[in-house]
C-alpha cells in the first residue's frame, strides 16, 4: 500500500495565526480529513514578505490569472498596490509544494493569496461572488 502524497494546506487552516488579521482559521473538519497525511502548511502572504497582521487586501481588474499576466492587481484598502508581494508568494507556494511533492491543495477560501472557490472583488464590501463578506 502507497502512503498519499503530501497536500499542501494553507498555513492559517493549520491553526497558524497568519491570517491578514493576525488570527488562524484552524478547522476541525479539515484535521480530520488530512489525519495520517503529511502536510505542507504555507502562507503565500507572509511568504511574500508581508507582516502579520496586515492590511486587507483584495483582488482589482481580474483574478488571479490577471495578476500573473500583469493585467489585474492586489491592492489594500488603503489602495497600495501589493501585487508584487503576493506574487513572490504564489512563487514561493508553488515551489514549496514541488519540493515536496504535493499532488493536491486545501486553500483558504476568498484571500487573495489563496481563493479556494472564489475571491473578495476588489471593492471591500462584498464577496466575488456578490455575497455580503462575513
């Protein structure tokens, strides 16, 4: 029997308080679906040399596509661009996960760094996919 690769999982879901608030997102149900696997816990943000805590910072003119084809951009609230730093990140992400072999990932939901199904739009108000953010 072959042990499961490794899965990369975004560090704040692994009780790491990364979190642009300085907090963790460490999840129950997620412990217990990765138990007896080998985890690669990463957080992009910080990865990119941003501190913790930090500015909110949102996805404006695209997604993630955009940022790396130089079309879209991650910005604060305070509107400075951040986009560099999210991209070393996503950069550092990826590497680190091919080291490792990592055949899968377990994002965070809704950051920019991550966006597991879907991103916050740009706007600081409401959620890409046109809910109120929590």
């Amino acid at each position: 029997m072959t042990e499961p690769s490794p899965v990369l999982v975004s560090a704040c879901l692994r009780g790491v308080p990364c979190r642009y608030d300085g907090r963790d997102r460490r999840s129950g149900p997620l412990d217990e679906l990765l138990a007896g696997r080998r985890v690669v816990a990463f957080c992009p943000e910080q990865a990119g040399g941003l501190p913790t805590p930090r500015r909110p910072a949102e996805l404006r003119g695209g997604d993630g596509h955009g940022v790396l084809e130089g079309t879209a951009r991650v910005v604060e609230d305070t509107g400075d661009d951040v986009t560099a730093a999210f991209v070393a990140g996503a950069e550092r992400a990826l590497a680190a996960a091919r080291r490792a072999g990592c055949a899968e990932a377990d994002l965070m939901p809704r950051f920019p760094s991550c966006g597991a199904g879907g991103v916050h739009d740009g706007t600081f108000h409401r959620d890409a996919h046109g809910g109120a953010r929590a």
